[in-house]
C-alpha cells in the first residue's frame, strides 16, 4: 500500500521519509526509474512511499515541488520564520531588511519573531512593532520567560518552515522552548566547531510534536543578495507598491514626482526601511 510522507533527511541514495500521518520514520531506497530519469529527492520532497519490512520502504513517487530553495536545499516550504534581536546581539533593522528581502525574492511568505525581550524596554518594541507590524506578521518572544512561545507554535503547526536569523539571537533557544523534544544545541560554540569540522552539512527537518517541520540549518545564513536583479528590488519592499510614483518605472531614489520618498517623508513608509532600500540598491549597482 502506498502511503504519503516527507523526506526529512537524504544520503546519496537513501532517503528517510517520515509517514504524514504517523510520524514513523522510513529508511527508504529509490525506484530505478529516477536513477534513469537523473531525478533526487530532496529533503522537504512529498512522497509516496511503500514499506517493505518494518522500517525499511521504497519511495514509489515524487510530488512536484511547490517551490525549492537553494541553500540549504529544501522543497516545499510554506514559510521562513526570520528570528532577530535588538540587544544581545545588538542587530541592526539593516541586518532584518536583508534577511527579508531574501525571502521576499523567493516569494515565500516570512514570520518576524523579536527575541530576548526579555531585555528590551516596552519603548523598544512598541517602536520596532510600529515599523514592521503593518508589512509583516510580527511575534514578540523570549525564549527565556516563554513569552510569545504558544502564538509561534500556531504558526509552526502542520507546516514546513525553516528559520533565518544571525548567529546567537536564539533560534536555537527558541526552538527548544516549543518542542523540549528536539533538544538541541544552545549557544554557538559547539555547533560552530561541528559546523566548520563538516564540510558539507547534512540538513535535516525536524519534526515537531504537534505537527509540522523545521529545517535544522539555518536558510540564507550568508546574507549574499548579489543575484537579485536591481529592477526588481523595489518590489521586495511590499510596502512601496501602495504608493505610485509620477514615472512607472521609478527606482525611488532621486527621480522626480516619487510616491515612496514622499511616503517617506510622510513617515507612511518608514525611514529606517527606505534607507535598507537604498543601501542595498548601491550595493547591487555597484556590483553590476
Ligand atoms: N535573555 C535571553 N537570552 C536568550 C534568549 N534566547 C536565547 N538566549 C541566549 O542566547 C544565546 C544564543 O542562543 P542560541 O539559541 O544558541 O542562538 P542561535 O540563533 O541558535 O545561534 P546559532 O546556532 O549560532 O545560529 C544562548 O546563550 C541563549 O541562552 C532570550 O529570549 N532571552
Ligand atoms: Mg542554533
Ligand atoms: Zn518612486
């Protein structure tokens, strides 16, 4: 009997497929078809699978992928929960813009998660909520007191999401806070030795106990933007296609009659967003 699962794992010719609705775990072999048609799954990949002894299966076949990312190499995923501080690191919202605009140009829909504010003043987060709240979902959280943790949980349920977000501003932490289960390792070092020791980091998804996945790597972890095309930079700014500018081609920067900067001005878009903008649009012209 075929039954449907996810390939949480994949080692160069197995795969591991846990079952979508068990959660039982399968080592599984490939049909000689996808050797001969060069096709591999990836993790992330939905499946049909076949058990063959008790947890050994075959994977029968490999649903088309909704969307695939590049690195780490992962299908289907329904969204990126971009985790950021503001103390502890100190991270700047120029840090948080790129991480966003990565994920926006792979028209993935993205969660902010504000950690550790546990260390913040109410002022600090009313105003970072005041910049981001009306362009994203935006979850206040601490890892610490378990502030923000069951609102998290909602979103992660049933889908397959990876996580984004400098090194030390929790991720880890966060995640262990939703599922005890997963118990992974919390601040850096360790993990950054096993990390450089590897040359090639198996990525794995790991399941949550309520339902749903989490890529264990985190997703555009070197911030690298220089494949985005310039002319469509400005759309990865959601917010700036509210208003419209005299020219329709207009790159916000110093043509007359623009929308946006007069939004700016306005402080209908925000400041610190527009000048992300324009820092990144240097960049990629400087590189062209
Ligand atoms: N005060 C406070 N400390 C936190 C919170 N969340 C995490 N930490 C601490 O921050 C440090 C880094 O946390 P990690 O969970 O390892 O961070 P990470 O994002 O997984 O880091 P990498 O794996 O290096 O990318 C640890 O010492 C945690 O205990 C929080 O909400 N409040
Ligand atoms: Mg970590
Ligand atoms: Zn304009």
């Amino acid at each position: 009997m075929r039954k449907k699962g996810v390939v949480v794992k994949f080692m160069s010719n197995m795969a591991i497929v846990q079952d979508f609705e068990t959660g039982e775990k399968f080592l599984c072999k490939l049909r000689g078809k996808f050797k001969e048609q060069k096709i591999r799954p990836i993790v992330g990949d939905i499946v049909e699978y076949r058990q063959i002894i008790s947890n050994e299966g075959v994977i029968e076949n490999i649903y088309n992928r909704k969307n695939e990312l590049p690195r780490p190499k992962i299908a289907n995923v329904d969204q990126v929960i971009v985790v950021t501080t503001l103390k502890s690191p100190e991270t700047p919202l120029k840090i948080l813009d790129r991480y966003l605009v990565l994920v926006e140009n792979e028209k993935l829909p993205a969660i902010i998660v504000l950690n550790k504010t546990d260390l913040l003043t109410e002022k600090k987060i009313t105003s970072f909520l005041d910049t981001y709240s009306g362009i994203y979902p935006v979850i206040v959280t601490s890892a610490k007191t378990k502030l923000g943790i069951d609102k998290l949980k909602e979103l992660l349920k049933g889908k397959i999401s990876t996580m984004a977000g400098m090194s030390g501003v929790g991720k880890s932490s966060l995640l262990n806070a939703i599922n005890p289960g997963l118990s992974l390792r919390v601040n850096g070092i360790s993990e950054k030795l096993d990390r450089g020791r590897h040359t090639t980091t198996v990525i794995e998804l790991l399941h949550f106990d309520f339902g749903g996945w989490i890529a264990d790597t985190p997703g555009f972890a070197n911030l690298d933007i220089s494949h985005i095309e310039l002319k469509k930079l400005k759309h990865l700014f959601p917010e700036f296609d509210n208003f419209s500018c005299l020219f329709p081609d207009c790159n916000h920067i110093d043509e007359p009659g623009c929308g946006v900067k007069k939004a700016v001005e306005e402080n209908k878009i925000k400041n610190s967003r527009y000048q992300s903008y324009v820092s990144i649009y240097k960049e990629l012209l400087e590189g062209k």
